[in-house]
C-alpha cells in the first residue's frame, strides 16, 4: 500500500507486513475504523487457514472479516500499543499509549478472542514478555488479564463469553 492512509501505512514488519502510524496517535484516540464484513462463525470455521486467522471477534456468533482492508495487517504483540474497541456496531483501532510516527501499531490477539474461541498461534513477537503461544482471553494469567481490562484493552463482548460446557 503506498503512502499513508487515515495517518497509517502498511510496510515490511517482523512477521510479514504490518501496520505502522504515519503520525503521532495520543494513547485513547482512534487510529483506524476496521472495515470489513460480518461472518457468521460457521462460515469462519468451514473457511479457516488464513480468512480465519485474520478475522476479528465482533460479536458472540460474528466475525468481522477485513478483506484486503487496512485490519487485515494488524500485527499481533504480547506487550501491544493499540487494542479494539467497538461502537455504534463497529469496531475501532485506538492507542493505548501515545504511538509515535513510523511505529508499529500492534494488538495482542488474546484481547479479541473470546473464550469459547479455540483459534491458537505460535508467537515470535520478539517482546521480554512473549508468551510463545497466543490463546483466547480467559487463557491469559490474572495480573496480565486485570492490567488489560484497566487499560481498556478488551471488549465488553470478549470478556462476557464463555467456554462451551
């Protein structure tokens, strides 16, 4: 994707291309909508491979697929700048904290998968505190799970699903 696009720009990362500010973001604020369609859950798990590992969690049976949209090269990290946050029935990339220019915004994966999700990743996101394997949310340890919540970090819609019984 040439140039910059709504103050970000996809580019070369660590794992393949990601998604990087072309200008300083101030942690709260809006970077990007994520655009997409909705997917039904069955159509996520028939499909898998690389349509399901780039699919966002949107509602409790729904996926948000970004196609060729800027979501679709958000990068995932187990210390992450940026999470999800969805309004008015859309979903939205914000700061966590302050994002500056030519950074790489990234998300931590966990904080958009519920715990009835089963979808796993090996990590090699190079951060002190990689966890080497990415799980749905209620999977993450108590203090890591607190600090995201306090921070806004995960979806009211995230953490209100359950595992099947």
């Amino acid at each position: 994707m040439a140039g910059s696009l709504k103050g970000v720009l996809v580019r070369p990362a660590r794992n393949g291309a990601g998604l990087f500010a072309a200008k300083e973001f101030r942690a709260g604020r809006t970077i990007i909508k994520i655009a997409g369609r909705i997917v039904h859950h069955h159509v996520l798990w028939k499909t898998r491979g690389t349509f399901a590992d780039n699919c966002f969690r949107f509602g409790p049976e729904t996926y948000l697929d970004p196609g060729d949209e800027l979501g679709r090269y958000l990068n995932h990290s187990c210390e992450p700048n940026a999470g999800i946050r969805k309004s008015n029935n859309q979903l939205f990339l914000f700061a966590a904290e302050d994002v500056k220019a030519g950074k790489e915004i990234v998300i931590d994966y966990s904080t958009i998968l519920g715990d009835d999700d089963i979808w796993t990743m090996g990590c090699d996101c190079g951060r002190r505190a990689c966890r080497k394997r990415i799980r749905r949310f209620g999977s993450l340890a108590p203090a890591l799970k607190e600090r995201y919540l306090e921070r806004g970090l995960v979806p009211k819609y995230i953490v209100n699903t359950r595992a099947p019984d």
